[in-house]
C-alpha cells in the first residue's frame, strides 16, 4: 500500500506500510500512533494536468493527480483538510477524524461552483480507484 508521510523536518515524501525513516534527514518515523487519511481526486476536466495540492492541519502534503488518490499517514485525531488548485484557494475545509477503532478516513475531493472551489466529502472505501 502506497502511503504519503510528513517528517517533523518538513520532508513530504511516498513509501509503503514498512517505511520507517525520513529518506531527507533519516529520523525514524513516529507512526506508532497513526492512521491514515486516504484522498481522492475526482476526475475532472478542469486542470487535468495540474496537481491538487494537499493541506492537512495547515502542512503541505504535497498534490495529488487528476482521478489520484493518495492515503496520507497522519496522527489519531481530528484534522483539517484543505486543497488548493493552482488560483483556487477556496475549499469546505472539513474536520476528518481517524481512531484506533476506525484508523483510515477516506475523502472525496472535487471542484465545485464551476471551477471557484474545491469542495471535499465523506467517501467509503468503495469510492477509491484500485491503488
Ligand atoms: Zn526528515
């Protein structure tokens, strides 16, 4: 499973479920206490060719491709997703939580009000293209 993490040191960066270490300043990993976020980009003919990019609790997460998906490593917790597209800042910016009991939250994302903002829904895992 393809899995996007954040070291404390700024690095954003793609590994797998056995990742450990930050390949910039090699830290090992703090995932003991983590679930996932996993985002879909829905496919759309605005912008094709240009990355959404990812905000988790105001970070970069790096962006994601028109109809990608991308499952983000993030802390248990309440955390707040926001997506840009090249001038388009706005965005419903909802409060995802992830728990022990229900580690992986899956989310939606595509563009509303013709082009003017991104809107990003509740997904089941059904929703995500195959990985
Ligand atoms: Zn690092």
């Amino acid at each position: 499973m393809k899995c996007r993490f954040r070291c404390n040191c700024g690095k954003v960066f793609d590994g797998n479920e056995n990742t450990q270490t930050c390949p910039a300043c090699g830290s090992m990993l703090d995932t003991g206490n983590c679930g996932a976020i996993q985002v879909y980009r829905q496919g759309n003919f605005m912008g094709m060719a240009v990355g959404m990019g990812i905000y988790i609790d105001d970070q970069p997460y790096g962006h994601i491709a028109n109809k990608g998906s991308v499952r983000v490593v993030v802390p248990y917790g309440t955390h707040k997703i926001h997506m840009t597209h090249t001038s388009t800042r706005t965005c419903n910016d909802p409060l995802i939580t992830v728990t022990p009991q229900a580690p992986v939250a899956f989310v939606k994302a595509h563009f509303a009000d013709m082009g003017f903002s991104i809107k990003i829904d509740p997904a089941n895992p059904s929703d995500m293209p195959p990985m």
